[in-house]
C-alpha cells in the first residue's frame, strides 16, 4: 500500500462512452486500491460522442474554466499528475497550456497517451513541431498502450521516459450465457470509420450463402444518416430476421450480449485507432476476434490463436475469415481460448495495477 498523496488526473470519465473516459474510471479504482487520492480535473468539452474531434464556442469558452480547475488542485500541492494528452488540434492546444501550468508547478507528471497521429500533427510545421516536443516532453514518464504505438512518440519524449501499460477492461459478470454457434456481432460506435458498413455488407454476403449466421450490431448513433442507411440497406435485402441493430447496450446488458457471440468482428478504418477496448473485453470473456491491422490491434489478435487479423478492412476479407471460424467449431474454441489467455496474461487487472504501481513509485515528489 501506498502513502496515500494526491494525484491530479488531467481527463474525463463517461459520458461518453470510449475508450479514454472507460480507462480513467478504471485508474480511478485503481489508484484507489493502491492507497492513493485521486483528483479528477474534468475536461469535459464533448457531452457525447458526435462532438468529440469537433470545435465549436461552447468548447472554446470552456477553455479558460479547465484551466482554472487544474490552478485550484495545483494549489492543493498534489505528489503527481496523470495526463490523459490529446491530439486533436484544439483540445491539443489547451493540453498545451495545461502542460505549462503543470510546469510552473513543477509537478511531476505521467503523460498518458490513448491514440495516435502526434507525428502527423507535428509534420504540420516548425510550430506545431515545437508544442508537440513541449507538451510531449513535459512528462517525467509518458505511459503507451503499446510497442507499435511507441514511434508515433518516440521523437517528442525525453529518451528512456516512455513505459508500456496495456489497457485493461471492467471486471465482466462471473456467471453468463453460453456462446451462440454463428452469432457474430459488432460492438463499437455506429460509424464508417469504425468500420459499420463494412459488417453490414459482409453479414449481407453470408447471409446469402449456405450458412446459418446471425449478426447484431451493438452501440449507439452518432451519425442517424448512417444508421438509417445501413437500416434501410438490410431491410432491402430481406435480411432485417438476421441482421439486427440493438442500439446501444451497457453493464450487463452490453456484457451479456458479447457473451452470446461467438465472434467479435471490428473492421477498423479510424485514423487514430489505437488498443480499443472492445476487443480487449471480449477476450475478457473467450470471444475470439476478426478484426483490421490498426494502432496496436496487430499486437491484439494473432492468427493462430485468438482470432484473425486482416490487413486491410474490406467486405472480401472480413467474409472469409469470420467464415474461417464460424465454419469450423474446432478452430472457434480454439480461438476462444486464446482469447481468453490473452486477457488473463495481458491485460488483466492485476497487470493493470502493477504498471501503475511501478509509475507511481518512480515519479512521486
């Protein structure tokens, strides 16, 4: 047990639901465990999940408010700081001035990194070169989820600072339904870039052959022309019986439902994918995974144990290895396994709670 000081945490939790606010709930138990006090500093400039990336003048008049809340818990000398850092241009800038707050204070800090794309920010010019190396380099260690994940920060952080801590996932439930043989689900924001149309097309493709598949998509509208889009493109089919939008879905429900698939398929294309937790949470529970080559999912899903990982997400591919599995019980078991050692060697809470052990103890005052 630790001595108990005050840790800023620089972040927000849900609403909304993604993986950064899910992730600082879960640091906020934690460092709890551990013995600590931690001190949430809100910034929380999107209410939902369709603002977020996005600027507007309710965002930028909430600037000034966020500083003056990190001033109040400087002012209450807290032994370290948690910074979830951003990339997106504007909230960027304001990390940037947070960062320099921290600075004056001289607060050791732990930059937490969620995401990706801090090379391509700083290739915008000498400038934005500079805030990224000054924002970056004011961690005393920076915190990333994953090795493929260190060149995007590696150019901007002082040498030997950054520590990999894999993310972790709330405890699921003990006691659950059993797979569904041919239930495949997409559990994610219902948007393009997650990759919404591409499940549709392929569950459509099956669909249409020999098999018995059943699919769900699972998560909330951020864009209701996409939704109904894809809606409208199922039900022209006559699959509407097979392919079912459930809308979003949490705590138990959310996890009963990912414990009814018998697969998990997440075709990616976000720019700024990183480790999502949907796949993690359903290793948690022994779902195996399909899933594109993005961020550090091709440190996740591994081929010949926990599921399939696809180079480039397309309706093609994403047919051929769901049906690898679905056709195949063996393999499917197989695969679930795998899934479930995964978590349980990589990502399991205990882990969770030993890195941030190690993170603590080496930077506090």
């Amino acid at each position: 047990m630790m001595s108990g000081r005050r840790i800023v945490v620089i972040s927000q939790v849900p609403p909304p639901m993604h993986g950064s606010t899910l992730i600082t709930k879960i640091l906020f138990e934690v460092l709890g465990e551990l013995g600590e006090t931690p001190i949430l500093v809100d910034r929380r400039f999107s209410r939902d999940i369709g603002e977020v990336g996005s600027v507007s003048l309710r965002k930028i008049s909430a600037a000034p408010a966020l500083a003056g809340r990190l001033l109040i818990a400087l002012f209450q000398r807290p032994g370290a700081c948690v910074f979830f850092c951003t990339n997106r241009p504007f909230s960027f800038l304001v990390d940037v001035v947070l960062g320099e707050l921290l600075r004056l204070f001289r607060v050791p800090t732990v930059n937490y990194v969620h995401t990706r794309g801090y090379r391509e920010l700083a290739q915008r010019g000498k400038v934005w070169r500079f805030l990224v190396s000054r924002l970056l380099g004011g961690g005393k260690v920076t915190v990333c989820l994953g090795e493929s994940l260190v060149a995007d920060i590696v150019d901007f952080v002082p040498a030997g600072s950054i520590t990999i801590i894999k993310n972790t996932v709330e405890t699921p439930p003990t006691r659950r339904a059993p797979r569904r043989r041919g239930h495949v689900i997409f559990l994610s924001n219902l948007l393009e870039e997650k990759g919404a149309d591409i499940f549709v097309e392929m569950a459509i493709e099956i669909s249409t052959g020999p098999g018995e598949e059943t699919f769900s998509l699972i998560g909330p509208t951020v864009d209701e022309a996409v939704t109904s889009s894809l809606r409208d493109r199922v039900a022209r089919v006559g699959l509407s019986d097979r392919i079912v939008f459930r809308g979003p879905l949490f705590g138990e429900e959310k996890w009963a439902a990912l414990a009814s698939a018998e697969l998990l398929v997440f075709p990616s294309r976000y720019r700024f994918e990183a480790q999502p937790l949907t796949i993690i949470e359903a290793f948690s529970i022994g779902v195996p995974v399909v899933a594109s080559d993005l961020g550090a999912i091709g440190e996740l899903v591994d081929d010949d144990f926990n599921g399939r990982l696809v180079g480039a997400a397309n309706v093609d591919s994403v047919s051929a290895a769901v049906q690898s599995i679905t056709r195949d019980a063996s393999t499917s078991d197989r695969l679930a396994e795998g899934a479930r050692r995964t978590f349980d060697e990589q990502h399991s809470r205990d882990a969770f709670r030993a890195g941030w052990a190690r993170v603590i103890s080496s930077v506090r005052k």
